[in-house]
C-alpha cells in the first residue's frame, strides 16, 4: 500500500521542460537565466523525491505538489542562487576575534583607504620621490617601526607565514629550541611542531609541559642550534606549579651564543590593557625591548586591521627573511596592504584607536555600556509585540578569543531568549537561516545574544527578525 502510494507521489512531479512551457516559467526565464532556472527547477523537483522516498505517507502533504507550491519553492531556490555565498553575519556571540566570523571588522578609516587605492591605479610598487620601482612594504614600514621601536619590519600573508618564512630564512637546517610548554596548535591545522618541519628547521623541544628553566634552554645550545624561539600560548593557559623562561632571558642567553631569538606574539597588541582594565598581555613594544631579533604577530586579531604576518626586528634578520624566494609566495595583496597601513595610523593616537577600531571598541567596552545597551535591545524586542518568546537581561561572562587573554573570562551582558513554542535548540537554528544569520549561545533553554560584539546596527534586523520568526509559528 505503501508503495502505492509513493508510485502515485511520483507521478504528481512535473517535468522540467513542461514546467518551462508555462507562462509563469517563462515570466520566471526573463528575470533569471537559463541555466539558473534549471538548475533551481531540479533542485526543487529533487527535493520532492527525496521527501516521498525519505518520509512515511502520513508525513507527506499534498499541498506540496501543488503547480503554486512549486512555483514558490522554485523562486526562493532562484534567489538563493542570485545571493552571494560570502555574506554578513551577525555576531551575537560575544567573542570578539572570532576566527569562523571573520575576526577583525575594519575601522571605517581602513575601509575608506581599501577602497580609495583599489579603485584608481596607485603608488603600490612604484616611488614617486625617484621615478622608478619601489617596495610594497614600504607603505607600513615606517609606521610600524615609529610605533614599536622596531628597526626594521616587513609584512606577509598571514602569521602562519610571517611564522614560516622566519624560521626558514634564519635557522633552515639547524636547530630551533622551543619549550614543551609552548607547543601549541591553533586550530586550522596551525601547529608549531609542523610549522617547524614545513620551513625545514629541526626542533629542540626542551622541558616538561608544566616546567622549563633556563638551564633546559642552556643545555640546548650546541654547534647545531640556529635559534631559541618563544611561542605566546594562545589559547590555552596552564595553571599550578608551572614556569616558563622570560624572554628578556632568553634573548640575552641567545645573545651571550650568538643565537637570535624570536617570539611568535600570536594576537600582539600594541596597546597595554592595563589601560583597559584588563589583565595585562605581553605587548609588541615589551617583546622588543626585551631584546626579541625577531618578533611575530597577526594583523587581524588584537591590531584590529586585515589578515597579515607581521614580522618586526633587527635589521640583518628583516633584511635576510625579505631576500628569501618563499616572501614572494606569502606577499601581502594590496588591499590587505591599504588596510593595514589605515589601521597602524590610527595607532598614532592610543585613545584614536580604541574609539576607532572595533577589536579594542568591543573589549573596552565598559560593563555600564553593556547594560544599557542589553536594556536598550529588550526593550525594542518586547514593545515590536512578539509573541512566544521571553526575553530578559542577563549577565554572563565571554572571551576575547583570537588567542588572546585565554582563559580570561570578561563579565559581559545578553539580552537572553528564552523560546516558548519550540525548543531552544530549534530557535538557535532558525536565527541561522535568518538574512543575515544570527549566530547566538545557546545556554539551558535559551539563546544568549551577547552584546559586547553585537553593532548598533544589528538592533533592527534582530527585531525584524525575531518578528518574521514569531509570525510563522
Ligand atoms: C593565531 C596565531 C598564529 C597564526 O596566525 P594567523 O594570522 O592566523 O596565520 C600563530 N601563532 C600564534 C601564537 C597565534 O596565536
């Protein structure tokens, strides 16, 4: 009987060419292309046979087959197609450097300098002082040695890179002595270990995973050792009784060998979160002055600005990683380049660039702010009259993430939703497929929309949004 039925659901699907034959179609073909609405058409035609094959009868609406139903369904493929893959997201997580969103949103600054040298030809590689070729670094060369006391700098495609190609040009083939408690992978495959053998460096791996003295490093050092690097750990924090070398005693142990020293920074701010009354980071600034040959960092993660590698230091060093064939492969584009050099000016002024990049503005935003702005967003989501939902305010606490301050915990405030009609679970889901997705927390029974990464801006579209989702319930 079963079967029966399916055969005759079956039957029910139209055929493309005849759906192309009706007026509705054809009106359907001007708007869209061919290909396009074939394309749509068979989606849609192939997901109704997938639900006969898939589903009980009793689970099986006629109305699906329905020739408007179709239609209808075949509308919404066309402009899901037409939509870019690539898009907006809201961030109601409350992580500000979150690497599946994009991490950094640019200061308008560096949006206005992206689009002003990429629209008209510019001075990319080209000096105007001398008539002929320049250097692409050059741009932010200057800048980030007056803002960290750097004698010299260049920038890559990303830390990853900055990471690689450092390591190869200074120490390809000899030894690189890293403490076990500094091994860290960064997720998206980022680990120091395979890093290392990728630029052909061989790792000295020294002390245990809690412990590492300065005699571990001493015991290192042999007619093989190319340099001692310090790796900042990230994400992750080990807690009790534990020790890890300062740099300043590394890079002058290196120096009494006649080693370099190195530090991957990761996040590497520029400004001391002292002044933010947050627990303190290493800043670039410190790492350097503790006598760091070369020192490497992000650009899109605490700087605020656009994927880069930042790599600061000696002159020799800078010099010999910029020669090496592997910086022609990582180069930074000149987008990134604009950006970058947008984002560093604003650091000319500290107070500039907390007000101005978005990355400081969200983590400094004060616990008072974030309250009234969580009172605010209620307050529009319960006088817009939605029904089915509870919403309230609630401290919480989020992360800073970008592998920065792990295991630091910010107190921080939500406006949370607590779904009647359906599970929370479903709510978090469906705020997914919204336009633009809305991506939450989900905490026992309800989606948290964290306001310390959340836009002014985001306020009416997650009002409208909680609207539609009320209305089709
Ligand atoms: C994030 C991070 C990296 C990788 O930087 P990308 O810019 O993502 O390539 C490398 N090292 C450390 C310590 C990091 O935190």
């Amino acid at each position: 009987m079963t079967s029966h039925l399916k055969k005759d659901l079956f039957r029910r699907i139209p055929k493309v060419d005849e759906l192309l034959k009706e007026p509705s179609y054809r009106r359907l073909s001007r708007a869209y292309s061919r290909v396009h609405l074939v394309r749509a058409i068979r989606e849609v035609l192939d997901g109704l046979r997938e639900k006969i094959n898939t589903l009980d009868p009793p689970n099986i609406l006629a109305e699906w087959f329905t020739a408007e139903a179709i239609r209808e369904e075949v509308e919404t493929a066309l402009k899901r197609q037409a939509a870019f893959h690539f898009r907006r997201v809201i961030n109601a997580t409350g992580v500000v450097i979150h690497t599946n969103l994009g991490r950094s949103l640019l200061a308008q600054e560096a949006i206005d300098h992206i689009i002003r040298v990429s629209k008209s030809y510019s001075n990319l590689e080209y000096d105007l002082d001398e008539g002929r070729r320049g250097i692409r670094y050059s741009h932010v060369q200057r800048l980030l040695c007056d803002l960290t006391g750097a004698e010299d700098a260049l920038v890559v495609n990303n830390n990853a890179g900055a990471v690689l190609i450092a390591l190869n040009s200074l120490a390809a083939g000899r030894e690189v002595v890293v403490s076990r408690g500094e091994m860290v992978e960064i997720g998206g495959s980022f680990r120091i270990p395979d890093v290392m053998s990728w630029s052909g460096a061989i790792l000295r791996e020294i002390g245990t995973t809690n412990k590492t003295h300065l005699s571990d490093y001493e015991r290192a050092i042999g007619e093989q050792t190319g340099l001692l690097l310090k790796v900042h750990t990230s994400n992750f924090r080990i807690v009790g009784f534990v020790e890890q070398v300062p740099g300043r005693e590394i890079a002058d142990l290196a120096h009494r060998s006649g080693l370099p020293a190195m530090e991957d920074l990761g996040s590497g701010n520029l400004i001391d979160f002292k002044t933010l009354n947050l627990p303190p980071e290493p800043t670039v600034q410190e790492a350097l002055k503790q006598g760091m040959d070369v020192v490497t960092f992000s650009g899109d993660k605490l700087l605020g600005g656009p994927q880069a590698g930042i790599i600061l230091g000696k002159k020799k060093f800078i010099g010999a990683i910029q020669r090496n064939p592997l910086n022609r492969a990582l180069r930074i584009d000149k987008l990134t380049l604009a950006g970058l050099e947008a984002t560093l000016k604003l650091y000319e002024d500290p107070r500039q660039a907390i007000s101005r990049l978005p990355t400081l503005r969200m983590i400094a935003q004060s616990p008072d702010t974030l309250r009234r702005r969580a009172a605010l967003l209620r307050r529009r989501l319960v006088r817009a009259g939605i029904q089915g939902f509870d919403f309230t305010v609630q401290s919480s606490s989020s992360q800073v993430g970008g592998g920065a301050l792990p295991g630091i915990d910010m107190p921080t405030t939500c406006v949370a939703v607590t779904p009647r009609l359906m599970s929370e679970t479903r709510l978090e889901k469906r705020l997914r497929e919204a336009s633009p997705p809305v991506i939450g927390r989900l905490e026992e029974g309800r989606v948290l929309l964290d306001l310390r990464t959340l836009l002014d801006e985001d306020f009416r579209d997650i009002v409208r949004i909680f609207t539609e989702i009320a209305n089709e319930a």
